[in-house]
C-alpha cells in the first residue's frame, strides 16, 4: 500500500520546525545576518524604488501588489542557483586557462610546455584572483588582467594573444588613448621591469 500524502497540516509543521532550526542556525552566526540584512535592504530599499518609479504611476502598491504571490522567494531561489551555477564555472576556469594557454602557444608556433607545468602555475594563480573578485568585481578584475598582460609582455605587437585579448577589448575601452608610458607612471618606479624580470622575461 503506498504511503499516504501529507496534510497540510504536517507540511506546515515540518516547514515551521525548519524555519525554527534556521533562526537557531542563525543566532550562532551573526555574519550571515548581516549578509541577509544587506540582501533584504537592497530588495526592500533599491529594487522597490525602481521598479515604483519605472511601474508604479500614481499607485506604487498597486505595482507591488502583483509581485506578491511567491516573487520575491522566486528571484532570491533562482540568484542562487545562478549563483551556484556560476561557483561551478568558477571552479572549471583554472582547467579553460590551461587548454587556452597550450591551443595558444601551439597556434603561435612557441615552445610547447608540460600540461602539469602549465596546470600548477594555472591553479596556484587563480586562487587569489578568484578571492578579488568579491572585492574588485568581475569586470574590474577582467580590465585588471588585461591591463597587466600589456604592461608585461615585452613584445605586444609579436603576441596575437595579448592584442586580440588585451589591446583590442582595452581599446574599446577608450583606455588606450593612454600611452602605455603613462600607464606604466601610475605604478612604482620600475615596477613593470622587476615583474617582467620575476617572472623570467614573460
């Protein structure tokens, strides 16, 4: 005989004993508040304001009225599965750089390297790229990249991978009306010079 499906009744309960383990959760980790405070003032406080301004008219409840009804519970489940999705890319990135780094060197006729070589250094750099971008931003860490790959390479102009993937996103940018010497005069006296030679001449 199968089993019976649960009342109401029970589900509630079982939901209202979840949400009591997650209030107890939550009193042994007070920075996990103070990340929810921040995400519910944002949805409370911005996005509200927004979406009064852009649909609310003369009546903004009315406007908000229709996004009762599990919405906000709706955006919040699917940020997070993006968010896992994007942990999970995140995670593949030092494996992408790698076959990256090999097609390119093959493409361009360089010397081919060891896969493990090329896999370590790959892994051991990422790891505090990746902790910068919660503090810098995607995009700014991207700009970052770019802008170093520049500043290091000692020959652009014979490096296909830095102009298509450096110079010409940059350019786009608008940021190469800045001479590179001018750039290089925002960083500490001879700077670039000791990086290249650290790293061996990149």
């Amino acid at each position: 005989m199968g089993r019976r499906k649960p009342s109401k009744e029970r589900k509630a309960a079982a939901t209202d004993s979840a949400t009591v383990d997650l209030v107890d959760w939550l009193s042994k980790n007070p920075d996990a508040i103070d990340l929810i405070q921040e995400i519910g003032d944002a949805l409370a406080g911005p996005v509200i304001q927004e979406l009064d301004k852009s649909f609310g008219g003369g009546r903004p409840r009315e406007a908000r009225r229709q996004l009762t009804n599990h919405f906000w519970c709706d955006l919040l489940i699917a940020m997070a599965e993006a968010i896992e999705k994007l942990s999970k890319s995140l995670n593949r990135i030092p494996e992408y750089v790698t076959t990256v780094i090999m097609q390119s060197r093959q493409n361009e006729g360089r010397g081919a390297l060891l896969d493990a070589l090329v896999g370590l250094a790959v892994r051991t750099a990422w790891e505090p790229i990746k902790s910068m971008i919660h503090t810098a931003g995607i995009e700014e860490l991207q700009r970052t990249c770019r802008i170093l790959a520049v500043l290091i390479c000692p020959a652009p102009e014979d490096h296909k991978a830095v102009q298509d993937g450096a110079l010409l996103p940059l350019a786009q940018e608008g940021m190469l009306e800045i001479s590179k010497e001018r750039l290089e005069q925002v960083f500490p006296a001879d700077w670039v010079h000791r990086l290249r030679e650290g790293l061996g001449g990149a």
